[in-house]
C-alpha cells in the first residue's frame, strides 16, 4: 500500500557568526555529515538544498544569519528517529554553542500528501502558526504530534527529551 501522507519540517536557528567565523565552523564542519545520514536514513524523501548541497547558502529571508532546514519524510516516526536516535543527535544537542537563543517556534511539522514538496513560505507560515495559536493539525511538534488526516486517534507526545538516547 502507498502512503497517501508524508511528514513535512522546517527548523530555524540564527547563527551566532556568519559562515568561516570560528565560533560555528564545527555547526559547518559537520553540515555534510550530518545531511549524509539523513539522506541514507530510512523514510528519508527529500531536503532543502542549494547549489552547495545544504541549506545555509540559500538566503529564504533578509536575516543573512537565519538558517533555514526543511525535509519531508514518509513518516513522523522515520523522522523522530532521525533527529533523536541517530548520529545526528549529538551535533543537534550541541546547538546552543553555534544558535542563538529564539523566543519563537522554531521547529514546526505537519501532513503534506506524498508527492508534495513544502516551499519555504510554507514553513514559515507553519512556524508562525505554531508560534502564535499552538499545535493544531496545521503545525504541531513532536511534544504534540497530531495523527494523519486519515487518521483517527489522539494527539501523542513522542517524548523527545532528553534527546540524546543514540549515536548510531
């Protein structure tokens, strides 16, 4: 059977120095690795990428230190396993050394059917969604998950502190 859903996300984060500042040449050092596991990660279907092969070249606001990540993925349980039981965990643990502190959502995921590749004006607005009104089917987190839109069922929390349970 095709899944008639995917999991769509975008995450934010405002660097604390531009690209070759030494304060996040390791967030940089590792973009490469980090973007590999995610290719070759099970329920993997697509990233934001510009010519350089991630996102952080790609200028989708007039903050020239925002960094946008945006993917989709076949499922919520694909991704959560991703972000917080794979390789990528330690290096996202470490982001308060290369992002600055945001006040805002900064993590946001919702249903797009399979197929459908979100634009940036799309996460964003999902962000601000989240940031003003709360989780709701349109924008919701992994504290907050919300079923596809096929589904019945509750709103779960997937518990994803403390996130560092891998390293694989």
């Amino acid at each position: 059977m095709t899944e008639a859903w995917h999991i769509a996300q975008i995450n934010i984060g405002r660097l604390l120095g531009p690209e070759g500042d030494p304060v996040v040449q390791p967030f940089f050092d590792a973009l490469d690795r980090v973007n590999a596991i995610a290719d070759a990660s099970p329920g993997f279907v697509w990233r934001l990428q510009g010519d350089n092969g991630n996102a952080t070249g790609l200028q989708s606001t007039p903050d020239p230190l925002l960094v946008i990540n945006m993917s989709v993925w076949t499922g919520v349980e694909a991704l959560f396993e991703f972000v917080y039981r794979s390789a990528h965990t330690p290096v996202m643990a470490r982001r308060r050394e290369w992002v600055a502190p945001y006040s805002g959502a900064y993590q946001a995921l919702w249903w797009v059917p399979a197929g459908t590749i979100p634009s940036v004006d799309d996460g964003l607005s999902r962000l601000w969604r989240l940031d003003q009104f709360g989780p709701s089917p349109q924008a919701f987190t992994f504290k907050a998950r919300y079923p596809r839109p096929d589904e019945a069922g509750p709103i779960v929390d997937m518990q994803p502190d403390p996130w560092c349970v891998g390293t694989a």
